[in-house]
C-alpha cells in the first residue's frame, strides 16, 4: 500500500532504480516532459527554478512521455542529450513512462489520486507540474500550460512551510 510519496521508486534516466525516499525533507516538482511538444520551452523555465532554489531544497523529477500525439518518440539517450544540449538540464530525468492508462507509472497513479485535475484524474497533456511538500505530501497540481515561472510563489511558500 502506497501512504506517501516516499513508498515510490522510478528508474532514472540511467536506469537505476531511485527510491523517492531520496528526496525526503526536499520540495519536489514531478513534471511528465517532451521533447517535440509546444510546450517544450519549459525545460528552460524549469532549470532555472531549479537553478535558483536547489540549495534551498528544490528538486524537480522530469519524467519523459510519449502518450500525447507521439511527442517524446526518443529513447532514453536521445531525450538526455536532447534535454542538456538545448536546454541545459540539470535536474535528474527519469526513464519514459505513461501518465494515463493501464500502464500508469505508480507516481503518476498515486499523485492523480492525491491531486485531481481538470479532467478528474487523467494527465491532459506533457508538463502537467504536481509540487510535493519536503513531508512528501502533494499539495499542488499545474496545468500543462501553466508556465513554470508562474509556479515560483507556490514554490517558495512550500520550501518556508
């Protein structure tokens, strides 16, 4: 049984399993990504959120998906090399996985259940923004095309609290 965010693990981008218990006691940004999608400049929004607030206890997980109009069809390496050499990304990226369906990744599975959105608990599109608190409960959901700068006050009250 899932109780918090802690309980999940994910394979990285490397494909080394990464218990989410890893990041407790940090503010966590879990964004499902694309690298063909409109909304990809978000990549550059979202590294300098990370940039700005990492040593304050800022973690963003960025998990590639190809389930919105086949926009991430790259593998693991080829969405790496595409997130650093055109966005610079830093913060740690996860293997592909769906957000939607029978496949659902547990993250997204558990996050959906604990913030519905717009469509109740489907995923609308790539770089749907869910914020957890640094005791791993999740406490905001942003739509795709809410831009990540637009999430900094959110961001910051949760790194205080």
């Amino acid at each position: 049984m899932i109780n918090s965010f802690y309980d999940l693990e994910a394979e990285d981008i490397k494909g080394q399993k990464i218990p989410m218990s890893e990041f407790e006691g940090k503010t966590v940004v879990v964004v499902n990504t694309a690298s063909k999608c409109g909304l990809t400049p978000q990549y550059e929004g979202l590294e300098n959120l990370y940039e700005k607030y990492k040593d304050k206890g800022l973690v963003i997980l960025g998990f590639p998906c190809n389930q919105f109009a086949g926009q991430e069809p790259g593998d693991e390496n080829d969405i790496q090399e595409f997130c650093q050499l055109n966005y610079g990304v830093s913060f740690p990226m996860f293997s592909k996985v769906d957000v939607n369906g029978s496949d659902t990744h547990p993250v997204f599975k558990y996050l959906k259940s604990e913030l519905g959105g717009f469509l109740g608990n489907k995923i609308k599109w790539n770089f749907t923004k869910f914020v957890i608190d640094k005791n791993g409960k999740p406490v905001k959901r942003f739509s795709p095309t809410t831009k990540p700068e637009k999430m900094e006050a959110t961001i910051k009250a949760v790194l205080k609290s």
